[in-house]
C-alpha cells in the first residue's frame, strides 16, 4: 500500500478541468472570456487587460487598478483557444508559486450550444494556488454562463 507521503505524482503536476455547456455562440463565449467589461461582471469584479498576441503580457485589475493575476499570453486562436500563464498576487502564498497555466477550450455544440472547457494545470505539486483556485474555478464559469445567458451576473 503506497501512504500519502509515497503516492506516485501524475506526470506534469496535477490539474484541473472544469467543463460547462452554454447556450450561446463561440464569439461570445471568446468575447466573454476575453473582454474587460465582461470580465469585470462575473470574475470577482477583476478586468481582464491583455493584447491578444503570443507573448503579451496579461493581467486581471481589481478595481482599484491592483493586479490579481498576472501571465503571459501564449496562444490566442479566437474563438476556439486561449492559453496563459497564471500568477495569482491576491495571498502572498500565492504569489511566492511558480506561474502555473490556464486553457480557454471553446467548442460549438449542435443547437447553438458552446462547450467551454477550462484546464488549470503546470502547477509545482499542490501549491497555496492549486488549493485556493479550486474552489473559483466553478464559481467563475458559473457567472460566465449566466451572464452570457442571461445578460445578469450571477451575484449582485
């Protein structure tokens, strides 16, 4: 029996994947992915600020102009695929991890349905910021589709 100490790591790190499906076209899942003023509606308040290029810095500003997150961007492919660097400022534990990544999966579903998968992964074990996003994860495309479904935030 391996013990918790012994348990052999996947190969990579370990990830996460959250899926949701929304009624709603590719561009605007890209648009809500990607767009400050979308950002600012369901991502705890934080705009996005990012020129869509490989190798473009990225950031997410509270509203006071903080950065929470900041990243490279990696590959931008509108509107199927969005990939950057993360690196959470907002606990200092958090800002002492490596930057880890995050993809942005888009795919058109029969219906005028889209598929949005998010995959956190590339982090150095179970660092502050695999524990504390995973709870944001599902929180942050829960507002997401409410918000392009609806035109409301999820929260007021």
């Amino acid at each position: 029996m391996i013990r918790d100490e012994e348990a052999i790591p996947l190969a990579g790190g370990p990830q996460q994947v959250y899926s949701v499906f929304i009624k709603s076209s590719p561009e605007r899942v890209w648009q809500a992915v990607t767009d400050p003023a979308f950002t600012a509606r369901y991502f705890y308040g934080s705009r996005i600020e990012c020129r869509l290029e490989a190798g473009a810095p990225l950031r997410h500003l509270d509203a006071e102009g903080n950065a929470m997150v900041e990243g490279e961007v990696l590959e931008a492919d509108p509107p199927r695929r969005f990939v950057h660097t993360w690196r959470s400022s907002w606990i200092p534990a958090m800002a002492a991890d490596a930057p880890s990544r995050v993809t942005w999966e888009i795919t058109p579903v029969d219906g005028g349905v889209t598929q949005l998968t998010l995959t956190h992964d590339q982090f150095d074990g179970e660092t502050a910021t695999y524990r504390e996003v995973a709870g944001g994860w599902s929180y942050v495309l829960s507002g997401l589709k409410t918000l392009v479904e609806t035109g409301q935030p999820l929260a007021g």
